[in-house]
C-alpha cells in the first residue's frame, strides 16, 4: 500500500515578511526540505550522494497557493515521486496542509547528475529507494484568458557567497525571491506598497545555476490575466552566459485592487 512520505514543519520566524505571512519562495523552502528529509528516510542523506559521485538538481517548479501561512501555524508536509525517466529525469509531489485542508501544492522537476552536474542515470539501488506513484496530477498554472503585454521593469543583483548552496550556486527558492522582487519594485515605482503582494501560482524552469558574484539581470513584465482576475507576469534572469532561468508568476493584492490594472496605469 502507497505511503507518502510526512512530516510536520512550519516556517521559522526570519520568513515571515511584514504582514506576518510567509513569501512564495519561503514555502519553496520548505518543499526542497521536504524533499530531503524524504530522500534521507530512504537511506539516501546527503553523504551518500556525495560518496556516489552523483546529485539531484532542480530543472523546474510548479506550484499553487490556497492561503498564505503565518509564523507558527501547524503544518503537515507531504510528498512522493511521481515518475523516473530513463532513470534521469524525475518529478517530486510536495504537499503542505493543515487541519482546514491544504496550505500548497507543488511539482519539483529533478534532473540526476554526476558531480560535474552532468545528467546520468541513477543505479538500481537509487531507483529501488524511490518507487513511483502517479495517481495524483501534477500541479499546472491557472490559465491564462486576457494576454497583456506591460513594459519590462529590470533590476540587476549579484548573488552573494554567503547565499551559495551545497552545490555553490545560488539556490532555487531564491529565483522566485528575483521574480518576487522584480515585481515589489515594480509595484514600488507604482506608488503601490510592495507587501500587498500575495502569491497565487508560479512556474520557474532553471537553464543554468547562478554563481557567486556574477551579474544577473532579473526582468519582469505583465503578461496577463486569469479567470479570477489576477496578475500573470513573466520572468527573465539572465547573467554572463546567456539566460539563466525563465519564470511565470500569478500574483494579486492583499487589499484587493487590480494588480494587472495598477501595473498598466
């Protein structure tokens, strides 16, 4: 019989932002810790990735908000593999919910590498730690009924060494932060407190992994609408290479004006 894997979790006090709610990336923090504890339930901790000469590294993310959460609620967390590729390719359900119902939905889309971060398929005993359950749908973006087309806002960041992951790159809750912040300056130049933002869906697909100190340029514009009235804006981050990463977010205001309408204005 099908287990999922659960564990309890709530978000610590730093990740909760002015309103007393936690960000969209601070849930995609705790959906990657999730996701390790998962992996370490299995016999698969960090270390013996690192013995094997072999990682999962994040390609791309799905994700939904129902409601937003406050520093100190009651959490479940829940997740499973929802396939294996080639033994390459996978995808990750991660759930967090409460008493009421669920909290957020995500889909982690994992790509197995080498330690030159190469894809390679995994070996018999990764795969058999890591059975598959597909019954539930992966989790997609509201859909879009009214394209827009706003002007590009861009702001340039450089990732700091003490923001490097084990992998020494930068993190990938911290691009929904670039896209999130792309928007809140955005709303700023607007005249629009930038702490009404409230998330409702994103999707991110990564290209490259971001270093320490490099040059990004993070890009953001409206793009559109969806059924219940909300902001659909993309995402571009590009550095020294070429295009690091691409992403689209809905988001609304917490007082309930028209965002897409405030960002066109």
């Amino acid at each position: 019989m099908f287990e999922p894997f659960e564990i309890e979790m709530g978000i610590p006090r730093h990740a909760a932002g002015p309103r007393q709610v936690a960000r969209a990336a601070e849930i995609w923090r705790l959906f990657q810790e999730l996701a390790l504890q998962a992996t370490c339930a299995v016999g698969w901790p960090p270390e013996r990735y690192l013995q094997a000469g072999t990682a999962f590294v994040v390609y791309g993310i799905t994700g939904v908000h129902l409601r937003q959460v406050a520093y100190a609620e009651r959490l479940r967390a829940r997740t499973w593999v929802h396939d294996f590729k080639r033994g390459t390719l996978t995808r990750r359900q991660v759930r967090l919910f409460d008493e009421r119902g669920p909290v957020a939905s995500g889909t982690q889309q994992w790509v197995h590498t080498n330690a030159s971060l190469a894809p390679v398929a995994a070996g018999p005993e990764l795969l058999a730690a890591f059975p598959c359950h597909p019954g539930e749908p992966c989790v997609s973006l509201p859909e879009t009924v009214e394209a827009l087309s706003g002007a590009w806002f861009e702001f340039e960041v450089r990732p700091w060494f003490t923001w490097m992951d084990p992998l020494d790159h930068v993190n990938h809750p911290a691009w929904v932060d670039f896209c999130d912040e792309g928007t809140m300056r955005a709303l700023a130049a607007a005249g629009i407190d930038p702490q009404l933002l409230v998330p409702v869906a994103e999707q991110l697909v990564f290209k490259r992994g971001a270093l320490a100190m490099e040059e990004l340029r993070v890009r953001t514009r409206l793009a559109g609408r969806t059924q219940a009235g909300d902001a659909v804006l993309e995402h571009e981050i590009d550095g020294p290479t070429g295009l690091y990463g691409k992403g689209t977010t809905v988001r609304r205001l917490a007082d309930g004006a028209d965002l897409a309408g405030r960002l066109r204005s």
